[in-house]
C-alpha cells in the first residue's frame, strides 16, 4: 500500500509551520509578569525552521518508501512470472517423456 505524505502528515501533526508562523497571543497589562515578545519570536522562528525540516524528512522518508515497496511489488511479480515459466517448461518435459 503506497502512503500519501500530504495525508499522513495532515491526518497525525496538529501543527504546520505556517501555523506556528501565525499563531497570536493575548498581550497581558503592564503590571502582570509576560514573555519578551523577541525571545518567543526568535524561539517560534525556531521551532518553524525545525517544523519545516521535519516535514520535508517525513515526505522524503515517505517517498523512498513508496519506492521501495514499489521495487519489491515489481520484484516479487518478475519471480512470481519466472517460477510460473520454469513450471509451464518442467510440465512440458514432462510430458514430452
């Protein structure tokens, strides 16, 4: 069964780079203890930059898999023909004798 990367990664990873890019947060008062907006953006730059790897592994990955159970599909069908051709060429020894 050939996996679609596009699926997989939409159907089992809540997030897309893009969303990590767009994500908004609450700004809080100026007397409430908050984050340093630079800091989470350089981190967030971060986790989007290392989102975007992962997912071009994941469809990488994915591909050469595909490939691969391709080969053996094709692999499996040639030996399948070529044991069906030794059979058909010993049944006609056979009865040849």
């Amino acid at each position: 069964m050939l996996l679609d990367a596009k699926t997989i990664i939409k159907e089992n990873i809540s997030f897309t780079p893009l969303d990590v890019y767009n994500q908004a947060f609450r700004e809080r008062g100026f007397f409430i203890s908050s984050y340093d907006r630079d800091e989470v953006n350089e981190f967030l730059d971060i986790v989007i930059k290392d989102y975007t790897t992962y997912t071009l592994i994941i469809e990488q990955l994915i591909e050469r898999l595909n490939e691969v159970e391709s080969a053996l599909i094709e692999e499996s069908t040639v030996t399948l023909e070529s044991l069906n051709d030794r059979v058909s060429l010993i049944e006609k020894l056979l009865r040849s004798k």
